[in-house]
C-alpha cells in the first residue's frame, strides 16, 4: 500500500542552551503545510472583504456624487433661471420706473400750470389742452406692446443688469423726491385753486334775466320820470313780465323785500364785497339768508316801484359804491348772442332822442341818483 506524503510527520529539534537537553518537537507534515495555507486563506478573504467593501463604498460614494451632481445641475439650471427672470424682472422695472418718472414730471409740469393759472398767468384753456395732450398717446395710441415688437436677440450681460438696476435706484430716488416736493406743494396749490375757483364762482359773470335788450346803461343820463339830469346806478334790462330773473354768482342774500322806489328787490352778497341788486321784480322766490349759486332762478321780471315799464335794474355794489356792472356780464352777453348764430348789436337806450348828453366827467354826487 502506498503512503501519502502529508500522512508522515517532521521532527523538529529545539536547542536552547548549551548546557540544556534538546528537545525534538514532532510535527504533522499536513499541519506543517495546511497552517500557512490557511493563514494565506485568511490573508486573501480579508483583503477580498475589504476590497468588496471598498468597491461598494466606492460605488456609493460614487452614486451620492452622481445625485449631489444631478441636484446641482438642477439647482444652477434653478439658479439660471432666477437669474434671467431677475433679469427680466430688473428691466421690467426699470422701465416702469422710466415710465413713473416720465408721469410725475408730466403731473409736476401740469401742476405748475395749475399754479400759474391760479395765479392768473395763463388761461385754463391752454392747462386743459395741454392735460389731454399729455393723456392722449395711453387711449389713443391704439398698438399692443406685447406684440409689435422686434429686433435682435442679444442677451443682456450681467453688468449691464447691474448698470441698469443702478439707474434704476437712481430713477427710483429722483421719482421719491418728486413725490415728495408735489406732497408738499400740491395741498397748497390745490387751496389756491380752490379759493381761486370760490372767487370765480363767486364774481358776477352771467347774465341776469333771458332778455338782452339793455334800455339804460350805467351812468349820467336825464332821468325818465322828471327830465333832470341823474345818475344811473345800474344797467336796465326791458323784457316781459314773469320773465326768468337769475343769481349772478354764488352768494348769500343779505336783502329781500319792497321799497317805494326799488319796488321788490334782492341784494345778493358775493366775494369781494362785491354786492349784486336786482329792482323792479314781480315776484321774489327767495329768503334773507338764502345761499344761491350761479345761474339760481331767483325771481321774476315785473314793474314794480319807481319804473316806466316791465324791466329788472341789475346793479353792482362794491364797498357801498355803485360800479358799472356792464364789465363783468359782458361776455356773457355776447357768448348767448354768439350761440345763436348771430352777434346782435345789443340794444343800448343811453338816452332819448331829444336828451343832451352828459359829460361821463362831471361828479355823480353833483346830480341825484336814480335807480329806475
């Protein structure tokens, strides 16, 4: 029968000092061979775990990068994106905001021409024109500037952005200080115009009854009833009985009632100390304190008192002196003739056929006043 080799054993001889027995160690030629075979088993299978391991490690690490990498090619897609929407979003309003400068320096110049006009520099007309002027282009253009547009597509750099959005604060900042100059100026231009329109509304400018027939102006004249020389008050204003008698300028009524020589009357108390009289009435339609606007029915035309026929006596006081009220209704009488289609020469008696003429020099108070 044929032995194996690994069935045999070594003999090893341990020698330990010279004066000391050796000693003989019998080993198993299988143990011999398998120990280090074993031990390289081990060796490998530990560094194949570890390498595993690693590899696995490896591969994860590598799968986080790859993810990590993913999401921050999403976030600087996200980051782009913003970017160019920021963009968008800083020439939006850098527009708007070149648009906002361009109005509030259309109001401020519109608001000085309200001061001028309050101060009396320019008529309202020329503010009105220049108002609709400014509004018309916004109705009127008729165009949609998300569609007619056009040009090249270049892409708008990153200082330029910055450059933009600096003009941008900068527009931003002149717009807040006009914001706040109009704040403070407005509110007084605004009490100006107001006082100025409460003056306006307040002045006698309308004509004060539907006749426009003028029988006797303001001023010297030989009086109707007794032939002397007298001094007019007023303007004459022939019409029908029952005619319509209007409110001159918003005001309050001070007076209303009867005298001999007034017949009914009103006096109306306006800016100014500015006082409107109306004589010779049929019927008055208001009460002492009454306020009335411009344009008012206030009562009717008649011929009561001192008075030769149906007329009103329209008459302008102004600090307890008479003054010629034909200046302030002028226009209102050529205005209505104007209307019409015709300028009429307005009917003026200044006086009779056979009157002699007054000197427009000689003192009033030389002559007795009539108010007829």
């Amino acid at each position: 029968m044929k032995r194996h080799w690994w069935n045999g054993s070594m003999t090893l001889l341990v020698i330990r000092d010279a004066d000391q027995a050796v000693k003989q160690v019998s080993v198993s030629k299988m143990l011999v061979v398998s120990v280090p075979i074993a031990a390289v088993i081990s060796i490998s299978g530990l560094f194949l775990a570890m390498q595993w391991k690693s590899t696995a490690h490896i591969q994860e690490l590598q799968g986080q990068v790859t993810s990590q990498t993913m999401a921050l090619d999403v976030t600087v897609k996200d980051k782009d994106e913003a970017i160019r929407l920021l963009k968008n979003e800083v020439i939006r309003l850098s527009s708007q905001a070149e648009s906002v400068k361009d109005r509030l320096e259309q109001m401020s110049s519109l608001e000085k021409q309200l001061q001028q006009f309050v101060e009396g520099y320019i008529a309202p007309s020329d503010a009105s024109k220049h108002s609709a002027m400014l509004s018309a282009p916004s109705q009127s253009s008729g165009w949609n500037e998300r569609i007619q547009v056009g040009g090249e597509d270049i892409e708008a750099s990153t200082d330029q952005i910055l450059n933009l959005a600096n003009r941008s604060r900068i527009d931003l900042k002149q717009v807040s200080d006009m914001l706040n100059t109009m704040q403070r100026s407005v509110p007084t231009t605004l009490k100006q115009a107001q006082n100025r329109q409460s003056t306006i509304a307040g002045t006698p400018s309308i004509w004060p009854t539907k006749s426009r027939r003028i029988t006797s102006s303001f001023g010297y004249r030989q009086d109707p009833m007794h032939g002397r020389a007298a001094f007019h008050a007023g303007l004459d204003i022939g019409g029908e009985l029952g005619d319509p008698v209007y409110a001159a300028a918003d005001g309050k009524v001070i007076e209303a009632g009867f005298q001999p020589a007034r017949g009914n009357y009103i006096v109306i108390r306006h800016v100014n100390q500015l006082d409107t009289w109306y004589m010779h009435l049929q019927s008055i339609l208001i009460d002492v304190n009454d306020t009335v606007a411009k344009g008012d029915h206030i009562a009717k035309l008649g011929n009561t008192g001192r008075s030769t026929g149906p007329h009103l006596h329209f008459q302008i006081v102004q600090r307890g002196e008479p003054i010629d009220p034909f200046p302030y209704v002028r226009n209102a009488l050529y205005e209505t003739a104007s209307s019409k289609k015709s300028i009429p020469t307005p009917l003026i008696r200044t006086r009779r056929s056979s009157e002699p003429l007054m000197s427009l020099s000689t003192r009033a108070d030389s002559y007795p006043i009539y108010q007829s």
